[in-house]
C-alpha cells in the first residue's frame, strides 16, 4: 500500500516528544507573548517592548539565497545578514527611533501589522527555556502612498521565563524572499 501524500505525516519523534501541546497554559503564555510583542511594535511601545528582551539576546536576520530544491540547505546564508543585534544595538535603535530626530527612515514612522501564525512551542534542555517558532506576515506603508510592503517570515525564537515574565532571548528571521521588497528594515520583526 502507497502512502497517500495528501494525508498528513506525524510528527518526528524528536519533535513529537519536546512539543508543548495547542491549549496548554505553556503554550497560550506563548502566543500571548507573541500577540503582546507584535502589538507592542505596531503601536510604536518599543520601549516596553525592551522590558521583553533579555540583555543576552542574539536577533539576527540572515541573507536568502535562491538554490535549486537539491541545494535548499545553503539557501540561507548566516555568515552575512541583514541585521546582527544584541541588547546594546538594540537599544540604540529603540533610542534613535524614538529620542532623536536622526532616524529619518521611520519619520515619520511606518505603519506596521505584525500577523503571527503558526505558533509551535518546544521544550529545551533547559527547564526556564523555550523554542518558539512562529510565521510573520508583516504590512508596512509610510507616507501617503497607497501600496504597502509585505514581509513573510519564518521566525525561530528561544522564550525565557524570569521572575519578572517571560523574555525574548534569541531570535532569528527567516525572510522569505531572496530580494527585499522594502526600501529598508529599520523595523523589527
């Protein structure tokens, strides 16, 4: 008998025993944290957006590449990237944006929806630790102009529980397209 390649497959083992199950109170503080932080960003609250960063992040944006489905393993490209950030470079974005007047690409600043999906959650080594992977559909206008950018996304976050709530410890975005349709990325992701 063939398998059916319509009908879904199960989850790897490996992958079937570290994921938090849909419904859990683990994975709905998950996607809370998700839905918080992408309204946070959409309404311009970065600076209660860093009280959900852990001062030991790592937020990185690698290059896409276009291979062949053989070569699909080196279609991501980690030695260079659009954004390499830990806390202090951050900070400095969240600073530039919203103290000074010498961010020019966001001001006025652009208008975002951040539309996660896709939420799986997975247990680490670590007991206080999560991975979280999540999808990104990101809208961006600015000015008056009538057509908008859209940024989809793959995202691999680690999610760390503190005494003082959950932070964001690691992420790294996985853009989907190999060529920005968007002028800049003075956003976050």
């Amino acid at each position: 008998m063939e398998n059916n390649p319509l009908e879904p497959r199960p989850l790897p083992p490996s992958l079937r025993a570290n994921r938090v199950a849909i419904g859990s109170p683990l994975y709905n503080d998950m996607v809370e944290f998700m839905y918080d932080e992408a309204e946070m960003f959409d309404t311009l609250r970065l600076r209660d957006w860093i009280e959900m960063v852990a001062k030991d992040i790592e937020y990185t944006v690698p290059l896409r590449h276009t291979r062949a489905t053989r070569d699909q393993d080196k279609s991501i490209v980690r030695t260079v990237q659009h954004m390499y950030d830990d806390y202090r470079s951050i900070m400095l974005r969240v600073m530039r944006v919203m103290d000074t007047r010498s961010a020019w690409g966001e001001d006025p600043p652009s208008r975002t929806k951040h539309m996660v999906s896709n939420i799986r959650v997975y247990r680490t080594d670590r007991e206080d630790e999560f991975k979280v992977h999540s999808y990104l559909l990101l809208t961006r206008n600015r000015f008056d102009n009538d057509k908008f950018d859209l940024i989809p996304c793959e995202r691999h976050d680690v999610i760390r529980r503190t005494e003082s709530g959950y932070q964001l410890a690691r992420r790294e975005v996985i853009i989907d397209q190999a060529v920005l349709g968007t002028p800049n990325l003075g956003i976050f992701l």
